[in-house]
C-alpha cells in the first residue's frame, strides 16, 4: 500500500519481453547505514561525469521481495519523475 494515499500501488512491470531502459544506471544497496550509502554514491558519482545521472535507492522491507526489472522499472519511473521535478524548480522564478 502507499503510505500516503492508503491504497494498493500499482507497479512498472517488467515483464518478459518488456525492455528496460538503456540508457538508465542504478545503484541498489543492500545492509549500508545512512552514512555507508552516501559514501558510495560520492564515490561512484566522483568516476566520471557519466556516472553523476545514476540512481541510488536502498533496500526496503516493500522492494526486497521485487524481481530485479521490477525494481529497476520502479527506479527508472521514480528517477525520471525527480528529474522532471527538479528541472522546473530551477525554473521557477524566485
């Protein structure tokens, strides 16, 4: 269920046959403090200016039972989502 709305959450679904997206990278950690995980995602963004669109996400108790395209395809939705979001606060006149 989602937290806030309280009803059951629809999912991607990477099904078979069902593409994942390419050009999309994603880091999923597992067992990592708060602390732990930044450090890895400073270190992985610090390789190249490649890696600084990658997503992170942690393991919950919700998505540790997901296959892996489907938390991939969760990853991707929710990645795209922030992006879009956070190109239109920097365009919001101040």
């Amino acid at each position: 269920m989602d937290e806030k709305n309280k009803e059951p959450r629809t999912l991607p679904q990477a099904n078979e046959g069902q593409a994942l997206p390419q050009d999309f990278r994603a880091v999923i950690m597992y067992g990592m403090s708060n602390q732990e995980a930044l450090a890895v995602m400073k270190a992985i963004k610090a390789i190249s200016s490649s890696m600084k669109d990658t997503a992170f996400a942690m393991t919950t108790k919700t998505n540790i039972t997901w296959p892996l395209g489907q938390l991939i395809a969760e990853l991707s939705a929710e990645h795209r989502m922030m992006k879009k979001w956070t190109e239109t606060q920097r365009e919001k006149p101040e």
